[in-house]
C-alpha cells in the first residue's frame, strides 16, 4: 500500500514502534518514557498526543477507553494500538530504509 | 488525592474538550502529577503546567494547520449552514453574472468608476487629514505662535527672546524648537550652488524626536557662540553631493564661506513639516543680543504628557513679561499691554495641513455624488435586469424557495458586481492617483505621504460593499411584493406593479439629474472663481517672459558692502547685454515668492498720537529696472536708479495704495518722506509711486509695499553700527522673449560667472511658475470638480437615455396602436421628449435647491463669486435640461419610427 496516507514522519515511525513494544501497556505516560528509555527521545506532552491524534485520523492506530480511577482524578484511560494499516505503514518505511542502506555497509559501518 | 494547579487544569479543559480523548489526556497527565508529587511538589507543578502550556500549543497549532478549506468542507457537506448557503450564492451569483457579460461589464465599470473616485480622493484625505503626522507622538506636538490683537496681528511667528524665556523658565514643554528657512552659498563643492538651508535651534530635533541615520544630532553645544560650526545634511543631499559616502561625519563644508564640520545625516524620510532642505544649521544665537522682537522664526514644542493646550497657554502667558524683564532693547511693559500680544499654541498637524482640509473634504463629497450616481445607474440596469428574471424567481419561489433566501441571492450577487467594481476601482484609483500627484499643487502638503494603504483598501472596500447593498435594496424590495401568479401567468412580461416601477425607475433618474446639478454648479463656481483669478491685475505683465533667479554674494566672496552692489550692478549689465534681453531690474523679493519682510513704518506728515502704533507694512529692497521689466507703471514720479544707489541717496518708492492711504493722489506723496528703525527719525523721501501689487497671492487684496534702496543709509542703527544698510542676495528679474528657449539660461549662467566665477545662483523660475504656485489650488480643485462632473453628466445621460428608452420599448404595442389609430410622428416625439422633460424639471428643481444649500460650504474655495451666482445657476440649469432631451430625443426618434403593423405582430 502506498497511498500518501502510510508515508509517516520519523517520530510517528517512532511511536508507532513504542506502542507494538508496550502491546497491553500502550498509555500516553508509558509510551512517553518508552521513547525517553529505549529512543532517548524527550519529547512534551503536547507534541506526543498531537502525534497520536494524527495518527488516528490517518488510521495508524485506534484506541481504547478504560474506565476511570480515583488516581486519575476520576478521567478515563485511554490505550493504544497499531491498526493493520499502520503495521503496513512500518514495514514500507522499514523496506524502503533496507533498500537505500543496502551495500552501504562499507561507506557508514 | 492530590489535584494538579487548577489554573493549568482549566486551560487544559478548555483546549481538550470534553469528549472521552480529551479527559483520558487529563488523567494522564493526573496520574503521573501525583507520582512526581511525591519526589518534588514544586518540581511537579512546574512539570504540569510546562506540558499543559505544550498541549495547548499543539492542539492549537493543530486546529489552524489542520482545518480543511472551506471548500473542502462546503463540498463534503460539513461546514455550517449559513456558510454553505453564502457559498452556493457566490458561485450561483457568479454564473448569472457571467452569463450576461453586456450588463456585469457596463454595471461593473459604472460601479468602478464612482468606487475609484471616492478611493482617490480618500487616499489624499488619508494621507493628508487622518493620518497623525510621520513623528513619535505626535499628538503632543504643538506649533508656538502669538497674537497681538492691539496691532491688528492674528498670527505672527516666534521671538527668539520668548522662545528662550519658555526653554528656561517654561515647565510645560519637553522640548521647545525654532527654525528659520533660507540659503546657503555652498562652495568647495563640484559647483558653486545657492542651496536650500534650514537654521535650527538644537532642541528642535530632540522635540520631533528623529534621531540621523548617521551621526548624531545638534548639542547646546553646537548651538552656541564661539564654538566649531557644524552642519547636518538631508539625506537627499547627502546621496546627490556626497555619493552616499558613508565616512562622510567629520568631513567638512563650505557653507556661506564658513568651513562647517558634518555631523550628521538625516534618515530619508524625514521632512521638518514637508520641506527637505540640502542642509540643517545651527542658529547659534548670542542671548546677550536678542529683544522681544523679532518675530520672524517658526517655532514647534512637545508638551509634558497630560498637559493641555489651554494649560500651556496660561503658563506661556505669564511668562511674557519675565521675557521683556529678561531680554531688553525691544518690546516693552507699555507696548506689551497695549498690543495685547500673547502665545498661541496650534496643535502641529494644523500647521502642516494649513487650509487644504475644505478643498479635501469637498472633493470628498463631490466623489460620494458620482458614487451616488453609479449606483443609481445600476440599481436602474439591475431593476429592468431582475424583471427579465420573473419567472426564474417565480418558478423557484413555487418550488419552494424562501424569500430570505431569494433575497439574499440577489444581494450576493450584487455584491460580487460590487467587489469587481471595487477590484477595478482600485486599479483606476492607483492610476488617478499617479496623475492627481503630478498634477497636484506643490504647495499641497505631505503629498509624499499619500499612498493606498491598508486604511484606504478597508475604506474601498467598504464603499464597495455598501454601494453594492443599496443597489441591491431595490430589486430585494421589488421580490419583498412579488405576486407569483402573476408572474407565472403573464410569461415573465408582467406589466403588473409596472406603474410603481417606473416610479422608482423615474425617481432614481431624479436624483441622478438633481447631484449632476449640484456638481454642475460646484464646477461652474470653480471656473467662475479661475475667471475672476485670471482677470485680477497682479502688478506685473506676461509672466510667462520673465524669468527670475537669486544671485547671492556671500561676505566670503565679496566683503566690501560697496563693491558688492557694484558687482550686482556689473552683472545685470552682463545680463542686459544677451542678446534678446529687453530689461533686468533687482528685488529682495519678486511679486507672490513669500520673501519679502515686514516692518513697521513712520510718515513725517502724519506723527504717531501719544500710544499710537506705527503700521506694519511689506517690506522690499530694489535695484533700477525692476518696475519696468514686471511691467508695473509708474503711476507718480520717478524710480530708483543705480545713481540713487551709487550716491547712497536716502529714496524710497511705494505702492498707490499705500499714497492713497495717506494722501489725495499718488502725485501728492512723491517729495513726502517715509522712515522705519525703532522710532521715527531716519527719513527717505517718496521719489516715486508704483502701481498695486498682489503679493501675498492673487486671491488676497493688494499688499501696501515700501520699495527702499538695495543700498543705503542704516534706519536700524541701534541694532548694528554699520552706516549702510546693504542686501546681499538679490533676485533678478530678466524680461526676455527668450524667456524657455535652450540655451538663454546658459548664456546668463556665463555672464553672471564672467564677472565673478564664484557666485551661486538659484531659484530659476519664470514669474509664470510663481503666479502658478498662488493659483494651483483653485486650478487643483477646478480640474478635479471638472472631471468628477464630467463623469456624473455621463453617467447621468446615460441614465436618462436608459430609462426613457427601457419605457419606449415597454410601450411599443401602445405606440403602436396610436400611430395605428392616426397618431402623427410629432405627436409620439413629443409624447416621449415630454416625459424626459418632466424627469428634467424635476431633476432641475431638485438639484437647484440642493445647490443653493450645498455651495455655501464652499465659499471659502471660491474667488470673486456669489455661491449662489444667478449666471451659473441659470446656464447649468438650462444646460443639463438641454443635455436631458438629447439624451430623450434618439428614444423618442425610435418611438416615432414605430412600425404599428410589426409592432402589434410582436404581440
């Protein structure tokens, strides 16, 4: 599939990577410290959830609420997954990255 | 449970909204705020609010970058309904329009026309009247003057006395200026050239608050006595003279043979109220020598914030006799009580405007009338427009189309005429306007100012959609009583409501006959005042022959005051021997160039009475030759010739009016002896009178002018010991046929440098230029009042043909009938010329009244003319009915050719 809807940006390709990482665990904080731990990426609050909502409209990923808890100030849960469409996005991305590394090995390292 | 900082939550609620998303981002962020809570609360909370203020940012960024177009949403159907409708009106409206290109192309140039007008002229208003003037708050500052009431005086400029006294003991203003205008010999240069100077006190840029682009401005320092002479440039100065040199501080010029250290350069859109010298100097004043007196520098000051003008006065009026205490030797306790002299403060930007706000405003309303016009024009095209959609109304009305929304259509769809007629508008404007700024009077101010700025685009804009509106209103009113049946049944031909058509259809071409009048008769005034102008008998002859140019000799080049009048002599001779020359004669000031001087005089016949003021008279030096070659008579007695000069000889001439105000005939002055200087007692006797001139500008009455030697004995020996009194720079006045002609400048330029290479000269005019220069605004406002009325009459005649002959093809089958039944051609002519008749008595009647109370707000304009002038009102009157059954006759001459076979046929 290569519609202009799957080509995502580095940091959604990001995302979408820390999300499969943390299968049942796919909350906004968790997917935060997964990108600060595994991507050393330190990203706001702000930037993130604007990543993740776009990246539901492009149907990268879906979510789904949970119910809410006193710790949470009585505010719901919201849990993250990747769609079909966004595992097609990422092996396109992952293909095309292959292809242009392929023979660099020499040049790079 | 620990709640995060409530303000941060309720931004986040806001940004969020409130669906299930939003608040799971609320409890996340809620969450992990009582983890950190637990490690730092201060930390915490600066951590939430920090991520609050991200998301705020994002989801903000997110909602501009994000939202689809309009037409995007429009066409997916989303989007609110008011937005959908207007959209579909637009492209509907825009698809009628196209498809009848004869009326959208005549409707939409008419509009564009009235729409450019009111654009121009508004930009002028603009850049002219509105805009606050191109200073830091400029609304603080203010223009110093005074008064003296006991002398006859309403205005009068600054005294450097009082100007010092409010510097030293004021506590009203900020900063307080003065400046005088003048020229400086500048020497060292390329060229030895009289160049445009203006002498500043040092506060005077500090109050404007404009700062050089390079350098620095003026010190006390630089404005005192005996210390280096320093000089700023005008930046077009600096960029003709110096190529931009940007190491130009600290180089030196050579002005009135003084070398003066540069030290500034002004940035490029400075002008000191308009005028943009080639260089700013230094009064330098000696306090020790200054008196309350005279009274000839212009002076500006920047009140404290907060401080009225009325505040400033009070202050400035008990200042005055501290002034006269501290600066003795001029005006006095006695004279100041009985002069009743005191300050007044003018806000600055009057100063500036001066008088030119009526004409504008006149003007303003002269292109609101054409305006009015167009859209009377197409409110009559867009009525018989929307008849011919009867039945497209009709039968959307019977599917079930609501009124608003019909209405609505139509407005739209006028609207969109209108911001066509505005888009061309403001291409005419922008081309009117280069030409209104060529054609514009030198003397109109901040004419570099004026452009179309953002100000004038909202202003066309909103001209254009209004107009657009009250074109719309009649065919919506027309739709607002729309009988469906009707329409349907007759085939959209409905002669139903016709009546009451023609009624608004007749109204509009009314009101369109009765502003043609009114403008008709604010140009007839106009050219009624030029006339006047052109016959008023200004004191010279064939102005277009004389050519005038200053030649200064600088003490530097010439020190000695009597061979300095000699070489002023020798050089009129030069000049006198071009071939072509008739005369040269010598003045300090040619007639109507502002440069004369004013001073008060004594007549040994008629003493001053105990507290008697002596009158203030205009004051001019002159050389032999100066009557004869402006074509002034010598009404009485003889001239001053170079003899007269040579012996140093105690003459004076003056003017008839002046002779008359003391004596029976100008022949009884000549032999009668005349003095100026602080008190009576330096005499010079009458050896001649002249005819009367206009000197303050053809529209002002004839000024009483005292002619003294341009060298001669010193009348002001209490203020220099020096016993001659001796001008320096002089004006040359050449008469010559070759007056224009390539190379006669070049010829004088050589004679004047053959007896002294290092003269400069300047000011190379005709005394046609001067003569333009006194009456470019009433020729400005002529020309403009001549071209709007020549649109309104335009306009107007087309409106009349159109309605009359839209009513003649209306009544075709009737005209048809009556030749069918014997009516004679004549008969149906003058049926259809009567009808344009009635519109014109109407129109007529209308406008006169109209006029008559409208051209009082332009007396002040006007020159030698009633505003209610009989001769006027009367040729306009019978001018435009005339123009009104032109514009009937080729419809009634269709009419007439009715066939009445073909004509009932048709049926």
């Amino acid at each position: 599939m290569t519609n202009r809807q799957s080509i995502i940006g580095e940091f959604e390709q990001l995302v979408l990577l820390a999300i499969l990482q943390l299968k049942e665990d796919a909350y906004g904080p968790n997917i935060s410290e997964e990108l600060e731990t595994k991507a050393k990426r330190r990203v706001s609050r702000g930037a993130l959830y604007s990543s993740l909502d776009r990246l539901q409209q492009k149907g990268l990923l879906r979510w789904k609420i949970e119910a809410a808890s006193s710790a949470r100030g009585g505010h719901p849960k919201r849990r993250f997954e990747v769609t079909r469409p966004g595992i097609a996005a990422l092996r396109e991305y992952r293909k095309a990255l292959t292809s242009l590394w392929a023979g660099l090995e020499e040049v790079i390292g | 449970m620990t709640r995060p900082p409530a303000a941060a939550e309720s931004l986040l609620r806001r940004v969020l909204g409130d669906d299930a998303a939003g608040r799971s981002v609320l409890g996340d962020l809620t969450e992990e705020y009582g983890r950190r809570k637990g490690e730092n609360a201060r930390a915490a909370r600066r951590w939430y609010w920090r991520e609050a203020l991200a998301i705020a940012f994002h989801r903000t960024r997110d909602q501009f970058t994000r939202r689809p177009a309009i037409h995007v949403l429009l066409k997916e159907g989303r989007g609110d309904g008011m937005l959908r409708r207007v959209w579909s009106d637009l492209r509907f409206g825009s698809r009628t329009l196209w498809r009848t290109p004869g009326f959208t192309v005549v409707a939409a140039i008419t509009l564009a026309l009235g729409i450019g007008a009111n654009t121009a002229i508004f930009s002028l208003v603009n850049g002219i009247l509105l805009q606050p003037l191109p200073y830091d708050e400029a609304d603080r500052l203010v223009g110093v003057w005074n008064t003296a009431p006991g002398l006859d005086i309403e205005q009068v400029t600054q005294s450097p006395a009082l100007h010092f006294t409010y510097e030293d003991e004021g506590t009203v203003f900020e900063e307080l200026g003065l400046w005088s205008q003048g020229t400086v010999a500048v020497t060292g240069l390329e060229q030895a050239l009289q160049e445009d100077a203006i002498w500043v006190t040092d506060g005077l840029f500090r109050a404007l608050r404009v700062q050089p682009v390079l350098g620095r401005r003026f010190t006390r320092e630089d404005d005192t006595r005996d210390t280096p002479w320093t000089v700023i440039l005008s930046y077009r100065y600096w960029r003709s003279q110096f190529g931009s040199d940007p190491d130009v501080i600290g180089r030196t010029l050579m002005a009135n043979g003084i070398a003066r250290q540069i030290v500034g350069v002004m940035s490029q859109d400075f002008r000191l109220l308009g005028d943009d010298p080639a260089v700013y100097l230094p009064m330098r004043w000696d306090r020790s020598e200054v008196f309350v007196g005279q009274f000839s520098y212009r002076s500006l000051g920047r009140l404290k914030p907060g401080v009225t003008l009325a505040q400033a006065t009070a202050e400035m009026t008990r200042l005055l006799p501290i002034a006269v205490e501290k600066f003795p030797g001029g005006m006095t306790m006695e004279l100041l009580e009985e002069s009743r002299a005191a300050p007044v403060l003018t806000p600055l930007k009057t100063d500036v405007i001066g008088t030119v706000g009526n004409t504008l405003w006149i003007l303003l309303g002269t292109a609101s009338m054409v305006l009015l016009i167009a859209c009377a024009n197409v409110a009559n095209l867009s009525l018989v427009r929307a008849e011919g959609r009867d039945r497209e109304v009709a039968v959307r009305t019977a599917m079930g189309a609501a009124r608003g929304r019909i209405a609505s259509q139509f407005v739209t769809e006028t609207v969109v005429l209108g911001l066509v007629g505005c888009a061309l508008g403001l291409g005419l404007a922008y081309g009117g306007l280069q030409v209104l700024l060529a054609m514009a009077p030198t003397n109109l101010p901040r004419l570099e100012e004026i452009a179309i700025s953002p100000m004038v685009l909202l202003f066309t804009v909103g001209v254009a959609v209004l107009a657009s509106l009250a074109v719309s209103l009649l065919p919506v009113f027309r739709y607002g009583h729309f009988n469906l049946v009707s329409a349907l049944k007759e085939g959209g031909r409905g002669a139903s409501g016709s009546h009451q058509r023609n009624r608004i259809r007749n109204a509009l071409v009314v009101a369109q006959v009765a502003l043609a009048i009114v403008l008709l008769i604010g140009s007839g005034l106009m050219i009624r005042s030029f006339q006047a102008l052109m016959a008023v008998e200004p004191g010279f002859r064939d102005p277009e022959s004389v050519l005038t140019l200053r030649v200064s000799i600088p003490s530097a080049v010439v020190e000695d005051v009597g061979e300095m009048a000699l070489t002023h002599e020798m050089i009129a001779q030069r000049i006198g021997d071009i071939p072509g020359v008739a005369s040269v004669g010598l003045t300090t000031s040619i007639t109507m160039d502002g440069a004369a001087g004013f001073d008060p005089i004594y007549v040994e016949e008629f003493p001053l009475s105990e507290g008697q003021l002596p009158a203030v008279r205009t004051f001019k030096w002159i050389a032999e030759g100066y009557f004869g070659t402006m074509g002034n008579p010598i009404v009485a007695g003889r001239e001053i010739t170079w003899a007269d000069l040579h012996e140093r000889a105690a003459v004076v001439m003056i003017t008839e009016n002046l002779a008359l105000e003391y004596w029976d005939s100008p022949a009884e002055a000549v032999g009668k002896r005349i003095g100026t200087g602080l008190e009576p007692g330096n005499w010079n006797t009458v050896i001649g009178v002249v005819g009367d001139v206009r000197d303050a500008g053809v529209t002002e009455d004839a000024a009483t002018v005292v002619y003294w030697p341009m060298i001669g004995p010193n009348p002001w020996r209490e203020l220099s010991d020096d016993p001659l009194w001796a001008q320096r720079t002089m004006a040359y006045a050449i008469r010559s046929d070759r007056t224009g002609t390539a190379g006669f400048l070049d010829e004088i330029r050589q004679a004047i440098w053959s007896v002294n290479s290092n003269l400069p000269l300047a000011g190379v005019r005709t005394v046609e230029d001067i003569l333009d220069r006194s009456t470019a605004r009433t020729s400005f406002t002529l020309v403009m009042l001549a071209v709007a009325t020549a649109v309104a009459l335009l306009l107007g005649m087309v409106g009349v043909y159109g309605v009359i002959s839209y009513v003649v093809t209306q009544r075709t089958r009737e005209i048809g009938v009556r030749i069918a039944l014997g009516a004679q051609t004549g008969t149906v002519m003058k049926m259809v010329l009567q009808h344009g008749l009635i519109l014109a008595g109407t129109g007529v009647t209308v406008g006169l009244l109209a006029a008559f109370g409208l051209t009082r707000l332009m007396s002040s304009l006007l020159y030698g003319v009633n505003p209610v002038d009989a001769v006027t009102y009367i040729t306009v009157a019978a001018g435009t009915t005339v123009v009104v059954l032109i514009a009937s006759y080729l419809p009634a001459r269709k009419a007439a050719g009715v066939d009445p076979l073909e004509a009932l046929r048709a049926e």
